[in-house]
C-alpha cells in the first residue's frame, strides 16, 4: 500500500494535500484496491458546497459503488475533468493524475481529525482488510 508521508488521510480512507487553505482531494491507495477496477466517477460542479463527512461523489467499480467523503467543508474550487472519461487514472495514480477535487478549506478546525501517514497505515492494519 503506497501511502505519501505528506499527505493527511481520513477514516473513509480519502487522502487530501493542503496548499494555500486549499485541499486537493482523492482516494486511498488501499481504497482503490478494495474498490477494485474503477469504471465511473461522479463528482460535484465547481462552486458547489461540500460538507465535512458528508457524501460529494461517487466512485464506481466492477465490484461496488462507494460514495466518496468530503474531509472538509467549502466549495469546490475545481473538479478533475479527465476522470469521467478516464476513471482508471484512480487505479493507476491515485495520489497524482487520480485526484478528484480542489476544495477551498472553510474551517480550519475541519484539519483536526485527520490522520498522519502513519496513524492511516495502523488504521489499515486494524481493519485486518488489506
């Protein structure tokens, strides 16, 4: 499971970089494996609001459809265009090309929760799913 150090990740195992009170969104390396081969991707518009732990899109594969976790609360500064015509790119890149959105941080207090690298690998680990 390939998991960057400087990235924070969240229990619904979305990872998020922070840059500038932006986050830019996506999923697990472990999430893309237990999804699977990924075949559609919905998201939200840019200036849509997201809400902290509440649904913002939809990942689909050959073996389930997840719901995808907004981290934080704002709106969606950006959206990745390249994913509804190539969903795999969140199979073969989730930490880079596989990204989903760009959301502009609302509350700072919303960072608090999320877990180090480390803290999302034991995370993992006591799942007993990997």
């Amino acid at each position: 499971m390939e998991l960057p150090e400087d990235l924070k990740y969240t229990r619904e195992h979305e990872w998020l970089s922070i840059e500038d009170g932006v986050a830019t969104v996506g999923i697990t390396d472990h999430a893309q494996e237990q999804l699977g081969e990924v075949v559609f991707v919905e998201l939200p518009a840019a200036g849509d609001k997201v809400e902290k732990s509440e649904p913002f899109g939809v990942v689909e594969s050959t073996k389930a459809v997840s719901d995808i976790y907004a981290p934080v609360s704002g709106e969606v500064a950006e959206v990745n265009d390249g994913l509804p015509d190539s969903p795999e790119l969140v199979n073969e890149d989730p930490y880079g090309d596989g990204w989903m959105v760009k959301v502009t941080i609302g509350d700072d207090a919303d960072l608090e929760d999320l877990m180090t690298a480390d803290e999302y690998r034991q995370f993992v680990e006591e799942l007993g799913d990997d």
